[in-house]
C-alpha cells in the first residue's frame, strides 16, 4: 500500500508514467521532461502559458528547472522495483526466465536464444534486467561505454567524440571497473586490519574493565569488613561505657542509700532525744528542770544537728561530683621531660632512669614535668588523678607560657606566678608564685579531684574519699590558656583516671 501511495506521487500529471528527467516550474509543480516542453510550446500560440496542474500563469515562456532529488528519488523506486520483478527472454512464447540481457539490442535473451546472438563487442551483455535508461547516457541516449577519468561519470561514445568530454581521458567501463574494484579491495583490507586492531583495543578494554571490576570488587569487600570490624568495636565500646554507667550509677545509688539510711537512724535518735526535752519540758519539779542534765541534752542536741549537717553537705558534694562531667585529660607527649614515660593511652606518667631519647622541642621540659594535650580557655572542667603509685608528688594547672628550659626548680607547678599546683614532697599543702601554704589531711591523699572555673577564676582541689574533702581553692584572673600539669619525682608515677 506505501508503494502504491509513493507510485502516484511519483507519476506524471500527463502522461501518468514515472518521471523521465523530471523539471519543475515556479509554481514547484513536477513534469517529464518532454511532457512539459510540449506542453509549452503547444501554448506558444495563445501567448499566455500557464501550470497544466495549478493553472498558475506566466507571461512569458518560464523557465524549467531539473529536479536532480526526484530524479534520483525515481530511479531508486525503479530500480527497486526492477529487481524485485523476475526478467524473461525476449523471444520466448511462454515466460522463460532470461540469462543476459543485451543493452545493444535493449532484449532479455534465456541460454537458448543466447547462443544466435551477435557475439561483436558492440553488444554489450549484462545481468537480465529492464532498466535500459540507467545504462543509456541521458544526453545522446547511447549505450555507457566508458568512463571519464576526470569528471568521475559513465559516458557514450559521442560524449567522449563530440561532446562534454571530449578530449578527456576515459577508460573502458570494464577497465575501470577493475581498478575501482582493485581500490575497494584495498581500503577493504585496512578496513580489514583497522577492525582487527579496534578488536584488540575492545579486548584490552574488556580486559582492562575485568581487572578492574575485580579490584573494585576487593577494594569494596576489604572497605566492608573494615566497616564490619568498626562497627563491631563501637557496639562493643557502646556495651562497655554503658555497662560502666550503670556500675556508677549503682554504686552512687548504694552510697547515697547507705548514707540516708544513716541519716534516718540520726534523725530517729535525734528525735528520741527531742522527746526527752519535751517530756523535762513537762516536769513540774523546778530543780529536776534546772539539773544539769538539761545542759548536757542540749550539747548533745547541737552535736546531732552539726552531724546532720555535715551528713547533708556530704550528701550534696557526692551529688555534685556524680553528676560532673569528666574532661577527657591526654598527656602530651612532647611536652614530657625525657626521664618520663608516658603510656599508650596517654592516661599514665611514670619516672624512668633511663632517657627516652625523643626530640628536644621548645614545648619539652627540662624538669621532670608533662603538661596535657588539651587547653582550657573557658568553662568549667574536672578531672580525677591518682597519686597513689607515688610517695611524692605536684598536680594542678600551668599557663602555656610557663618557663620550660631552666634546670632549677623555677619551672616546676606552683612555684611561680604561671601555675598553681597541690603537692606531697616533705610536707602537704598548696604552692603558687613560690608561696606555700600548708594543709592539714587525716589520712594519705591516695586519690585527688581538681574542679576548675575559667570565668570564676577558681581552681578547686578535693581529696577522694570517703567523705569527700575539700582542701583548697585558690581565686585568680585567668587570661591565657591553661593545661592540667604533672611533676614526678623518682620511682613515682601518676595516672589520670578514666
């Protein structure tokens, strides 16, 4: 049916064949050739010439234009429908199919009749087909017999005499036919060996594309399993710190329950002897009233009261240290001295005889001193140490600008205006600037909280026991970084608690 459709649009509106040389007026309406030049000078009589299919008129002869796309158009659909169709001879009755066809003679012979035709060169024999223009020079309607080196085209004997191309050089059809097909076998075979070599580049890309497929593949599984490993790690720190929380917070709840047990137990003795007052209250003998044993419940009254108290205080200050937030304190490494060794962690300081040998540095100490990686420049901090692997001892605070080169005891915590410092070395107490000041303690300081206040300008020390003891707060204004800092005497070693 589209062939059919494509068929009509390609006939003549005159002859109602295919377009033979198709030509076109203004107007864009298609004619044969000849069609329209007969048409044309059929209406030169009349003067007035006009489209045989708009009726669009003209008032001179219009010129004609060749339509080389529909020409090329027709001669596609014809060729088509040519080889489609099946070729048979020419002098057969019945339908033989034909073997050559003779552009000479324009017939279609079958192997028969083939064999009576002139053998002269001059009838040029080729596949059966009915197309006989393609074959004919459109000019001179002669067979193609040669073909013009110079303009690339088929051409008639009288094209190449007489014609456009005279004096050109031209070659036999089948000659040149030899060469091009000699070319085409040429660029065919480096076609041939380019499509060989892009093989080969595909290959290497495929290649290239599975090793690399195979890396992703490793480097994807490796990422997995460390992922997998670090994960694993966080649950199991995830389980740790919250199985430690729960402990604490066990232990705190046990303490704080044993201590208002106790409080219970003062407040009922307390009020036993509330009651011993009362019922005195109502003796009506004035000397039972005036006895000294009046006095001495009083006393013993006031001193259950200040007990109470201090129970409640200490109840409190447990509370507070509960409920404070751990600063995460690291020891600094290149600020320790060369006798201390400081532990993986960075939790633990301990004196060694031997030297450790690390690169000296302007943050290094020459005393057997380390400061903390981390400074403090607000807020408020706290932060646990345990003294008890040393019988001698400073801890505190130290600006950044502390002295760290000299060899005497200038530069230690406490002993100049750049830190301030708790220590145990012959007697207990507190240093700041090189001013002692001594403190009194019922029992060895095993364990040491330090509570520090920027904005306040307080640096708090409490020795962790049981009760819990303030020992001293000094008050000062604080205008440069601060770090938690360590002195260690021989055989000592300090640890800052998790």
């Amino acid at each position: 049916m589209a062939a059919d459709g494509l068929r009509e649009e390609l006939n003549c509106s005159i002859c109602l064949s295919l377009y033979k040389e198709p030509m076109y007026l203004r107007c864009g309406h298609n004619f044969c050739q000849d069609c329209i030049v007969i048409v044309l000078d059929t209406q030169k009589g009349s003067g007035v010439y006009s489209c045989p299919e708009c009726r669009e008129e003209y008032k001179e002869r219009p010129p004609l234009g060749r339509n080389r796309k529909l020409c090329n158009i027709v001669d596609n659909f014809r060729s088509a429908h040519q080889e489609d169709a099946e070729v048979f001879c020419t002098y057969c009755d019945s339908s033989v199919p034909a073997t050559k066809t003779c552009l000479t003679c324009e017939a279609s012979f079958c192997s028969k009749h083939l064999k009576k035709h002139s053998k002269s060169a001059d009838h040029i024999l080729t596949e059966p087909t009915t197309s006989f223009e393609e074959r004919k020079c459109s000019i001179h309607k002669e067979i193609l017999k040669y073909y013009c080196v110079m303009d690339n085209t088929c051409i008639c004997m009288s094209c190449w005499v007489a014609g456009d191309h005279k004096g050109h050089q031209v070659e036999l059809l089948n000659q040149a036919s030899e060469k091009m097909i000699e070319k085409l076998r040429e660029s065919a075979n480096k076609l041939n060996s380019e499509i060989q070599e892009t093989e080969k580049r595909i290959q290497n890309l495929k290649n290239h594309r599975t090793e690399e497929k195979e890396k992703t593949f490793v480097v994807t599984k490796r990422v997995s399993d460390l992922f997998g490993d670090i994960r694993k790690q966080l649950d199991d720190t995830e389980k740790r710190f919250l199985a430690e929380i729960s402990r604490q917070e066990e232990e705190v709840s046990q303490s704080v329950s044993n201590l208002i047990q106790k409080l219970e137990e003062q407040k009922d003795e307390l009020s036993r002897k509330i009651n011993q007052m009362e019922k005195l209250c109502n003796t009506q003998d004035p000397i039972t009233v005036l006895k000294k044993q009046l006095t001495e419940m009083t006393l013993m009254l006031h001193n259950g009261l200040l007990h109470f108290t201090d129970s409640l205080i200490d109840l409190k200050r447990k509370r507070q240290f509960s409920e404070m937030e751990n600063s995460d304190i690291l020891l600094d490494i290149n600020t320790a001295d060369n006798n201390i060794i400081i532990s993986e962690d960075l939790k633990t300081a301990t004196y060694s005889d031997t030297c450790q040998n690390r690169p000296e540095g302007p943050e290094r100490f020459k005393s057997w001193q380390v400061l903390s990686t981390n400074s403090f420049t607000s807020g408020r901090h706290y932060w646990e140490v345990d003294v008890s692997g040393a019988e001698k001892w400073l801890t505190g605070v130290a600006a950044h600008s502390i002295e760290r080169k000299i060899n005497g005891n200038e530069s230690w915590i406490g002993y100049n205006d750049k830190s301030w410092s708790l220590h145990v070395i012959e007697t207990f107490g507190t240093m700041h600037n090189n001013i002692f000041k001594r403190l009194n303690s019922d029992s060895p300081v095993k364990s040491v909280g330090l509570y520090l206040d920027y904005e306040a300008g307080r640096l708090s020390f409490y020795q962790l026991c049981d009760p819990i003891r303030h020992l001293h707060t000094f008050t000062a204004t604080f205008t440069e970084p601060l770090h938690a800092a360590f002195y260690l005497f021989k055989k000592c070693s300090i640890k800052i608690k998790k």
